[in-house]
C-alpha cells in the first residue's frame, strides 16, 4: 500500500513537472520571439527570417533524433498521396499562422495579441460549418457570441491599438483555423495516426519551403542591405532550440495527461502571458476593461472546449492522449504560440 501512494504520489509529481514546463516554455517562447523581434539589442525585426530559421532547425533536429540517433520514432504510414494532399496544405497554413502571427509582434503588444487569439474558436467553428464538419446550434451560437463580444471589449479597451497588428494577427488566426480543418478533413479522415513528434517531422520541411518564397521576395534584400544581416547566432540558436524544447513539452504532457489538462493548461498560459507581459513589456498598458473582455473571451474559450470534449467522448471517440494528432501544435509547435 506504501508503496502504491509513494508511486501515485511520484507520478502525480512527474505530471505536474510537464505541465508546468509546458506552461514556462510556452509562455518564455512567446516573450523570446517578442524580445528578438523588437529589441534594440538584437535588432532582428525580420519575422519570416525568424519563423524560417525554427522551422529549418526543427527539419534538422527531427531528422537527427529520428533517423541518425533513432531515440525517437516517426510514425509509419506516410506516402506520396498523403504528404500531397495532407502535409503540404497543412504546412502551408502552418507557415502562414507562424509568419502573420510573428509579425503582429512588431505592431502590438503580446498582451493584446493573446486576447485577439481568443477568437479562434470562432474562426474554427465558422470554417468547419462552411466545411460541413460543424452543425450550427443555439449553444454553439451563444457561444461563439460570449468569445466574440470578449474580444471585441478586450480590444475596445486597448489603449494604443494599432489595426495593422490586429490586421496580422487575425491572419494568423485564420491561418490556424484552415490548418486545424485540413488536420480534420485530411488527416483523421484518412486513419492516420500522428503523433507530434511526426508531425514536425514532416511538416516543418514543407513550411520551411512555403516561408522561404516569401523571404526572398520579402525580406532577403533588406537583410542583405545591412551587410551582416544583424544576426545574434547564439541568440537565435537558443530561439530556435526553446522552440524544438516546447514542441517536445508538448508531447510530454499529451502523453502523461489528457486533452482537457493540455487545454486547461493552455488557458492558464494565456493569464500568465497576458499578466507578465505587463511587467515585462513597456508598450503593455493593461486597463480594466482589458482584463474584464478578455475574462469574458477565456469563459467563452472554456465552454467550447468543454462542449468539444463531450462531443467527441459522445461519439466513442479514442483518447486524444493516445492519439496526440488531435492535439494541435499551436504551443507549440508554434514559434508564435
């Protein structure tokens, strides 16, 4: 018996240790990307470079530990009609979530980014049901109604909005909407089972391709008029690395705990985030109606992951920790996350 709570009482501290390491690495990436793209001191304002450089890395590290190590496995199953079909749209959104959503960080404050990302269960929801994968409902209505109103409030009380920000990082909201609809339609239609390690074994090559046309038309030439592009190699190889650690952070507590705690966990991120940016940021200007619109959007957040999560146990669906594909890699897998 002592030996039964000493191994529950050890598991327990195992699990709260993941979760609390995917909440710092996934709120310290956040205040890492803010910090590189703005800052004077690295001064590297080149998001697309930025979002291209983690996904490069995270191509090179999962084919490290995967095929020349082999301490981590790639799920099997893949072929040339799949990647077509599945991984090439899907790491296209994710490109575009990744460089609109980093850009934002140039125009508003990490704060006021977090309270617009409250809406993406509104983008999620109006694209499945243009998609036929949601059914429209009084519930769902009232719903997406609570998180748009908290939105609309939080951004009403924003005292130095800036709409090109807003205009960016709505795009990348879009952007990871489409991407979490063709992980529906083109993914788990089609019976493959990836996990996240999997995930970013074969979409970050294909994201890094999409980012690479755009940073060659966009943002080479400025990069190249500066001589030595202003990189700070230690700083962005760490940037790069925080990122690879959240993805794995990810996996981790997928694998210990269940989709609720990993939304749950996502949630209290969002405070933490929201709360530290305040102290660390200078253009973060907190006001009440702030914080009352965005407690408003984060209710709205939780009665729809609620109302999902019914949902999907109703239909005797698998649990999402044994199949971490349904868990999306916003946190991370994100560099903007």
């Amino acid at each position: 018996m002592a030996d039964r709570s000493r191994s529950f009482l050890k598991e327990g501290t195992v699990t709260y240790a993941y979760i609390l390491l995917y909440i710092a690495l996934s709120s310290g990436q956040i205040f890492f990307n803010k910090w590189v793209l703005s800052s004077k001191e690295i001064n590297f304002p080149y998001p697309l470079g930025l979002t291209l450089l983690h996904m490069v890395f995270s191509s090179v590290l999962c084919f490290v530990l995967t095929k020349v190590f082999k301490v981590m496995r790639v799920e099997e199953g893949m072929t040339l009609e799949i990647y077509t079909t599945s991984v090439i749209p899907i790491g296209a959104t994710f490109a575009m979530t990744l460089w609109l959503g980093n850009t934002a960080y140039l125009y508003i404050s990490v704060a006021f980014a977090q309270m617009l990302k409250a809406i993406m269960p509104v983008a999620v929801f109006v694209l499945g049901v243009a998609a036929g994968l949601e059914m429209m409902s009084c519930r769902m209505l009232f719903i997406m109604s609570v998180i748009s109103f908290g939105v609309l409030v939080a951004s009403y009380g924003e005292i130095n909005i800036n709409w090109i920000g807003v205009v960016y990082q709505m795009g990348g909201v879009v952007g990871e909407a489409l991407r979490l609809i063709f992980m529906e339609i083109l993914v788990k239609r089609k019976g493959l089972k990836l996990n996240p390690i999997s995930v970013m074994y074969y979409v970050s090559p294909c994201s890094s391709v999409f980012l690479l046309i755009p940073w060659i038309f966009l943002e080479k030439s400025r990069m190249e008029a500066h001589g030595t592009w202003n990189l700070q190699p230690l700083v962005l190889m760490l940037n790069s690395l925080c990122t690879f650690a959240l993805n794995l952070s990810v996996f981790l507590v997928i694998s210990h705990t269940s989709a609720l705690t990993i939304r749950v966990a996502g949630v209290v991120k969002d405070w933490v985030v929201v709360l530290l940016s305040a102290l660390l940021f200078a253009d973060t200007k907190l006001t009440i109606i702030n914080l009352f619109g965005y407690a408003i959007a984060i209710a709205g957040v939780a009665a729809y992951n609620n109302h999902k999560l019914k949902k999907e146990a109703s239909k005797g669906s698998s649990d999402e920790s044994k199949h971490p594909e349904s868990i999306p890699l916003t946190e991370p897998s994100t560099s903007n996350s």
